[in-house]
C-alpha cells in the first residue's frame, strides 16, 4: 500500500507536511518522498525507508524544504513525488493505486508522441510517471486527471503540485479515501483522517469518488463534482486502515468492534480467554470479549520498536520472520487455557499457522481461530495491499483446488456461498492445516452490517469476486446479516 498527505498554507508548510506524511508509515516502508513548492521552486527528497523510519531519515532535510505548499508520501513500491516537466507547466505527484492496463496505456501514451520516461527501473515504467504521461494529454490538469481516470483498469487516487495549488483527485470508484481538513489559513488533503488533529486539521468532509478539488491557503474548490459509483475499499476497516481513522464517516476502530460482536453472537464456543493477533486483531477482539462476556487477555504482544508489519518485506521468507520476531509469548497467561483468538484475515495461512503452534507449544489446552472476514478466495485487483503474486498463494485457494481439482473462478465461485457443503469443507480443511481446535470466518453479509454502508458502495471482490452490488449470479450471496445487538 501506500498512502499521502498535502498541505496548502498561507504560512511555511513543512512541519505540517513531515508529520502529516508520517502517520502515513503503516502503509508503506520501502520509500518515503516529500516536495514542496515555494519562491525558490520545487524542493524534493526520497529516501530509502527500508532500514529506518520516515522521521530519523527526514529529520535532517524537512527544514530545507521552504514554500508554502507541499506533498508527501510513504511507498511501498516505487520512487514518489516524481516532478514533471509538461505543456501544462512543472508540477509533482503522487499517487496510490494499482494500473492493470500499464502495457496498453504505455502504447497510447507513445502514440500521441508527447511521452517519453525516465524512472525505467528493470525496464518497467514507474506507473506514477505513467499516470503523469496521461495527465498531460489534457489541456488542463483537471481534464488530464479526469483522462487519466477514465483510461486506468485498477484504481488511482493521487495528489498534484502545481504553481497553482494542489490538485486531490480520488480514483474513478472511490476505492481509496481522500479526507479533506482545515486550519487557520491553511488546507489539507490526507489518505488517513488519522493525520489530521494533531496537525491542527479539522475534518471538511470527504471526497467522492472520481471527484477533483483544487487546494490553496484559501480554500477547497471543487473543479469536478463526484460521479461514479462508490466501490470503498471493505478491507479498509477490517485491515489496513489505522484505527484512530474514519473513511465515509465510518471510524475504525468502533466497525471492528462491531465485527467482532457479530462473530461473538453466532459462536458456541467455550473458552477462558479472547486475544486479538496484534494489532489489527484487537479491535475485533474487544468486540467479540465485550459480547461473550469472556475474559479479554494479552497472552502475545507485539514488539513495537523495530519491526514492521508484516505485509510488507519484499519477499515471503522476509515476511514470515518479521511475524514470527515481532510476536512475544506470555507463557505465564497462556499455559492450561482455552483462548479464542481473532484476527483480520487470513492470506497464506503460514504465519497463522506458527502462531498457533507457538501458543500450543506454551500450553495452550484448545485454540479457537474467528477471523474477522470470509475466506479469500480472490485476488485484489485495484489496490497493493498484499504481496501476493498468484490467487494460488491463498490458502482457500489452494484447499478449495485440493477438493475440487479445479482452481477457476467458476469455482472459487461456488466455496464462497457460506450455506454450500464446498464451504464448510474448504473451512474444516483450512482449519486442520492450521492445526486449530476449530475455526470460523464472519460471513460476508455481517461484514457489511459490521461497516455500517450498503454493499453497493464497497469493493468485497477478495471475497466473492464482484466489484460492489450483488454477487456473481447470487451463487456467492450471504445469508442474511445477523442483526446488530
């Protein structure tokens, strides 16, 4: 994932921009990029964010960096603020998102003889220039961006600097959130609403999908209304989302108890104890502790200073260590008890699995797994949350071609209807490979209740393969949501 933060002030802007940007950093680690704009121009640095955090890597440069305006941004995949020389005039950007399309658009864009790229790392376009090359097809920015919009496959919410301002524009569906907030004399744009209060921000409101508003020192103005149809991102609020933020008015941290009080009240299970996986585990948990009435304890907490989480590392091995390393056992809590334990998802499965040895080798007497979403069973097409290469990786993937002999969508299709025999197979199967006392998934339609907005204005295709709206053929429709207690 990535994630960015634009500040517009009538004053000098870096301090806001440095720390605005940094509570961005649960969502990347590998690159952390600013620019700012002012009399002396564009002022911009990168840095490799791998090895040390945002702030000890920026904290010797953020002061050099003058002007009134400015972007940021923490990457996890390629070199961003990128700044661009155009008929449009200089300007930076960044962007979040995923270009399915990249081989066709390259083409289009070598085809109006106006493009050529620099950043070519392993031959690769850098998609952020890429997106740039579109934008200067129009003959403004706000018909560039809308361009740009209309011809990506995935998604593209990003941010412009220009002498002018700044340019927010949330991608065609809405799938990423762009926050609007105010201070005196100044205006900014966050990914994470998170980032606002303490830089002194009031949330405006946020921005709907497709739509383009201009930042200056004195206000917002929107230069392309909102007008598509609303697919947020559901993982958002089960996931990847910092729980202090809130996405279309929704907070996270209040769905995710929601979440897991559903779960609480379909479940039979006795135990001694509910644990949250840290840390986007533990909002579900204390949900589903206060329903049940069990015990809430902390027989694993996380080792906070160093390492990172655990999606990130480039390659699985990496991955795998860091959620092993940064997990400490409590043996003193654990020993002899039976302990549910709720966690977001589960993607491959392996670093679940560890865990639940772990807590077995420290003597736990039974280990209940409830997770916070149904099984994956696709691929996330619009957005880089995951390292994933292949839908193979996922474990319900895997178990439900073990089953069936098949690895289709058809019937990927079929495993993920919660009231089919291919379901409760594929859950016993996964929850034996995890070597678990018994498992259960929230179904998809406590999911959505537990969010608050109807389906139609959220992406659930990692779960049943459809963008918003109904489900493929009704073959993937959930049972009906248990009310909310």
């Amino acid at each position: 994932m990535s994630g960015f933060f634009g500040v517009a002030s009538k004053e000098e802007c870096w301090e806001d921009l440095f720390y605005g940007t940094d509570y961005h950093s649960h969502l990347g680690t590998r690159r952390g990029g600013l620019v700012t704009f002012g009399n002396e121009g564009f002022r911009r640095h990168i840095h490799d964010i791998s090895n040390a955090q945002f702030r000890s890597k920026f904290s010797n440069t953020i002061r050099e960096m003058k002007g009134h305006s400015g972007i940021g941004i923490i990457s996890d995949y390629e070199d961003q603020p990128l700044i661009i020389g155009s008929h449009l005039g200089t300007y930076a950007i960044v962007t979040v998102g995923v270009i399915n399309n990249m081989e066709e658009l390259t083409a289009l864009a070598y085809r109006n003889r106006r493009a050529h790229f620099s950043n070519m790392d392993d031959g690769v376009v850098n998609p952020t220039e890429l997106v740039a090359a579109l934008i200067n097809l129009g003959a403004s920015f706000a018909e560039g961006i809308r361009l740009a919009q209309e011809a990506i496959d995935g998604s593209c919410s990003l941010l412009l600097l220009t002498e002018e301002g700044i340019y927010a524009a949330r991608d065609a569906y809405g799938r990423t959130p762009i926050v609007l907030g105010q201070k005196e004399e100044a205006f900014a744009a966050a990914f994470e609403s998170c980032a606002l209060p303490n830089t002194g921000y009031l949330p405006l409101r946020d921005m709907g999908p497709g739509e383009i508003v201009r930042l200056t020192a004195e206000g917002a103005q929107t230069v392309r209304p909102a007008d598509g149809d609303e697919r947020a991102c559901l993982f958002l609020w089960i996931y990847y989302g910092f729980p202090a933020s809130a996405y279309n008015g929704v907070n996270v941290e209040e769905s995710r108890y929601r979440s897991g009080r559903l779960l609480a009240q379909k479940d039979t299970a006795k135990a001694d104890m509910v644990m949250g996986v840290p840390d986007s585990g533990v909002g579900h948990a204390l949900g589903y502790a206060n329903a049940s009435g069990i015990p809430y304890g902390r027989p694993l907490v996380k080792y906070t200073p160093t390492w990172a989480r655990s999606f990130m590392p480039p390659d699985q091995s990496a991955r795998e260590k860091v959620a092993r390393m940064k997990l400490l056992p409590i043996p003193q809590i654990i020993g002899g008890k039976r302990i549910v334990f709720l966690d977001d998802s589960i993607v491959r499965g392996t670093q679940l699995r560890d865990m639940g040895a772990m807590l077995f080798r420290y003597g736990a007497k039974e280990l209940h797994a409830r997770i916070a979403c149904p099984p994956l069973l696709f691929g996330c097409r619009f957005l880089n949350f995951s390292r994933s290469t292949s839908v193979m990786e996922l474990v319900a993937r895997r178990m439900m071609k073990e089953l069936s002999g098949n690895k289709d969508d058809a019937t990927a299709c079929r495993f993920a209807n919660p009231d089919s025999s291919e379901y409760a197979a594929m859950v016993q199967r996964i929850g034996a490979w995890l070597r678990l006392t018994s498992l259960q998934y929230q179904q998809l339609g406590d999911m959505v209740a537990a969010v608050g907005l109807p389906k139609h204005r959220l992406c659930t295709y990692c779960w049943d393969g459809t963008e918003g709206g109904s489900a493929c053929g009704g073959c993937c429709t959930p049972t009906t949501a248990t009310p909310m207690a």
